[in-house]
C-alpha cells in the first residue's frame, strides 16, 4: 500500500480560527474581527493506493478561486477571513496526473467535508464513487448551505455522492464507523466539529494507523492541546470538538497512530517519515 501526500494550493485563514475564542457565536465573531492572519498554511488531499482500488481523501482547491465573484462577497466570512491561493497546475486533477495516476482509475473519493478548500476539485473526479457523510450533504445544500459557508452552486452537475451513516461498528474509542474496504482496513469515523457532518479516514497498514483528519484539528500540537477552532460554533459546537479531539487522542493512546490533518505544514513530512520508518 502506498499513500501519497497531494498539496492543491495554500489557504490564508485568521489566527482565532486555528485557535478560537469565546464560546458560541461570539467564537465564529472573534474569528471574523482578528485582523492576524496565518501564514500560507498547505490544504492538502491524498491518495492510498489501496490492493482493493484507488482511494482520493478530499479534493483540495480550485483555482478558480482567483476569479472574481468566485467567492460570494455577502458572505462575511469570503470577504473577511480567508485567502486562497491555487495554480491551475496545482489542482488534483493534474497533480494525481502528475504522480501517473488517472483520475479514471480513482475507485473511491472520499470527502472529510465539503468546504470549498477540500470540495473544490470534485469536477476532476466525478466518475468516481464519492463518499460523503449524509448529515454534511445535507447540512451543504441549498441555501442554508451557502449561508452555513458551503458553496454548492460550485459543485459539479449532477453531484450526487454516495451518503455515509455510520453504523454502531465501535473502532477503538469511536462507537460509530463505516467500513469501506472488504478487508476491513480502511474505516470512516464520524469527528463532528469543524462541521456537523466531519468525518475521518482510518487506515491500517502494519503496525500503524495513518488517520486522515481533514479539519479536525488544524496541526497535531493543537490536537494534543484540546484546542478547537474558531468556527466550530457553526460545525456543532465547540464541546462537540473537544470530544472529537479526546477520542483521536485516545485511539493514539490504543495503536500507533500516524496523524494527518489537511492544513499542517508538518503532515507531507510526518507521513514521509512513517513510511520510511516501515
């Protein structure tokens, strides 16, 4: 099995919302008034050439998103709180093109969640079997969808994912999970906060778990710290977030367990890492 690490572009976003303030929506407030930015952080998708079929976790960014009106401007947060930056050469379809991968051959996509920074590529794989959880499709739709920060007026035509629930199959602390391989190694948790509908990709090769955390957290640090971001007001709340957190750490506490969330800039190196390490 191997498992490739695929940067689609970098996203600016404030400080408060790596590492919210307040509670409720003064926390999704604080976020929108810092004036502090980030620097350049990578959003990141991957692909795990799994025995069973090719797996796509998220689609990363379009750069489309450097035209204007692309981003609704009476939307605080797109005018307000975010930067993208995307080639068109960074998008996943040439990037996985780039790796010999067809997106053709892309048996499984799987979306942690649809915001714009991970939906954004959906147009390069839309023959695929894309996997989304049922309650974040449906919590994206619509117009409550653009108003909650989805942007599904830009998802493909005909987008129509297969929605995920999860079952009462516990793996390790989660008490809920979705198996998606017949060889039971590859497994959907559901790790509600930064949305309501958030899900995880747990996958057990040898001795380790790789788990592909998409926003959960925004760095591994800000895992082991508990801290949750500056929009989990509007993903669930933020004590939601902090059980998602605690049951991450706890499964690092049952197995040794490889975390990979979207938007560190230490991921690509972790992974290289535990590859090389066997």
């Amino acid at each position: 099995m191997k498992i490739h690490a695929i940067q689609t572009g970098t996203v600016q976003v404030h400080e408060r919302q790596r590492a919210g303030e307040g509670r409720g929506p003064l926390r999704f407030l604080n976020t929108l008034l810092d004036r502090s930015w980030t620097p350049p952080l990578p959003i990141y998708a991957w692909v795990v050439e799994h025995p069973e079929g090719l797996i796509l976790i998220d689609t990363g960014e379009t750069a489309r998103t450097a035209q204007p009106g692309y981003f609704p401007r009476w939307h605080p947060y797109y005018r307000l709180a975010v930067r993208a930056q995307v080639g068109p050469e960074m998008e996943i379809g040439p990037a996985l093109e780039a790796l010999g991968i067809r997106t053709a051959d892309i048996r499984w996509v799987v979306m942690t969640h649809l915001h714009t920074d991970h939906a954004g590529g959906l147009g390069h794989v839309t023959g695929s079997d894309i996997l989304v959880s049922r309650t974040e499709y449906e919590d994206a739709r619509g117009p409550m969808g653009r108003i909650r920060g989805y942007l599904p007026h830009r998802w493909p035509d005909g987008f129509s994912p297969t929605l995920v629930s999860f079952p009462p199959e516990s793996f390790g602390p989660f008490p809920e999970s979705h198996t998606l391989t017949r060889a039971g190694d590859v497994r959907l948790v559901p790790t509600p906060g930064h949305t309501r509908g958030h899900l995880s990709v747990a996958v057990e090769h040898g001795d380790r778990t790789f788990f592909f955390a998409g926003d959960a957290s925004y760095t591994e640090e800000s895992l082991h710290a508990g801290i949750v971001d500056g929009v989990a007001s509007m993903g669930g709340g933020e004590d939601v977030a902090a059980t998602t957190l605690a049951r991450i750490r706890a499964l690092g506490q049952e197995r040794s367990l490889v975390y990979l969330p979207s938007h560190d800039p230490r991921s690509a190196r972790r992974l290289e890492e535990a590859v090389a390490g066997g």
